[in-house]
C-alpha cells in the first residue's frame, strides 16, 4: 500500500537509532516549533525554549556527524543569549529594541555573515573530507542562509523571516534525504509558521507606525 510505503520512507531509517536519541529528536522538534511560535508571537520566550531545543540538536548532530547542521545550531544557541538580552532590554522600564525592517547597516553585516558562514563551513568540510555529496554542498549553504536569519531574528528585523522561509525549504528535501523524517516535518512546519510570522510582524510594525 502507498501508505505503508511513505510510512517505511519516513520511518525506517530509525530502525538503527537508539531509543533515546529518537526521544530527544522528538523533544527537540517539539521546543523547535513551540520556539518559532514564540517568534510569531513576538515573545521573548522563543530563546530559552530555542536554546534548549538547539542545544540537544547540537548533540543529535554531533552523533550522527551532521558537522554543519551542528554548527548552525551551535550558532543558534550563542545568538539566542544574544537576542534575548537584545529583546529584553529596556530603558526607563520601557522595552526598547521592537520589530522593525532591516537597515544599511544591517544588510552589510548580513552578507558579511553569510559569505563568511560559507568560507568557514567550506573549509570544515573540506578538513574533514565531508564534500562526498551533493548535500553537503546544499548544507553549506543553508548554513549560510539560517546565519543571516537567526541575526535579523536576534535583532528583531522583519527580513529575517523571509531568509528562514527560504532556509526552511531547501531543509525539506535536505533532512528527507539524510533520512531524519521526524526534523523534516518539523522543518515543514516552520515553513508554514514563518510565513505566518511575517505577515504577523508586518501587522505589529504597521499597528505602531501606521504607513
């Protein structure tokens, strides 16, 4: 039957994995998409639950030797004590830093990080011999993309959930294909949430400067 051979697509590569990693996959998943909900909401609640889920991915992926994925969520991790000190701050008891679109200055920075992302996770792949696919090369530069959207996350820019649209799309076949089903949904799912995110922050920013 076509169901039971989607099934047997999506789940039989977990035939082979530990018990528990497959909890923590769930477990993560779960804080992952509960974070990106955060995000949609504008809640600074989106980084403790962020961190926790991109801190046992950075376990997951260490174990499965999945080096470039780690590092993004190694970055997510340090970014997200970034952006919830960035988004907490407050001057006379007032939060100050709120969503807005992205400056000059912004987008400098963000080509810097991408290509320097790119330069970085080519040489790792390349020390480690890792170039033995044409997902690799896809990862590398999904690396670059999920970098420049976690930087406009962190600073609260609009933008950025257009670079997680486009990262979370190209994850889709990404993680299918290295036979994660369950980070595939979740990256399904963030898809369809991002897109929603930014119609959500668009709605906040123009509530408080009417165009």
């Amino acid at each position: 039957m076509i169901i039971d051979q989607i099934f047997d697509y999506f789940f039989k590569p977990y035939e082979g994995y530990c018990g528990f990693d497959i909890f923590l996959e769930f477990i993560a998943v779960f804080l992952g998409i509960l974070s990106v909900i955060f995000a949609k909401m504008n809640k600074v609640a989106v980084y403790p639950t962020g961190m926790i889920s991109t801190g046992i991915f950075v376990y997951l992926l260490f174990h499965f030797k999945l080096l470039g994925d780690m590092i993004i969520n190694a970055y997510f991790f340090f970014m997200s004590i970034y952006g919830w000190f960035y988004w907490s701050y407050k001057r006379n008891g007032q939060i100050i830093n709120k969503v807005s679109y992205s400056s000059k200055n912004d987008y400098i920075i963000g080509s810097f990080i991408f290509l320097t992302s790119l330069i970085l996770i080519s040489i790792i792949y390349k020390l480690f011999n890792l170039f033995t696919s044409w997902s690799a090369y896809i990862d590398t530069l999904t690396t670059g993309i999920f970098f420049v959207a976690m930087w406009l996350m962190a600073r609260r820019k609009i933008e950025s959930w257009i670079f997680w649209i486009i990262g979370d799309l190209i994850s889709i076949p990404l993680y299918l294909y290295k036979g994660l089903a369950i980070t595939t949904i979740q990256y399904f799912i963030f898809t369809i949430i991002a897109v929603m995110g930014y119609k959500s922050w668009v709605k906040i920013y123009k509530e408080r400067i009417p165009v």
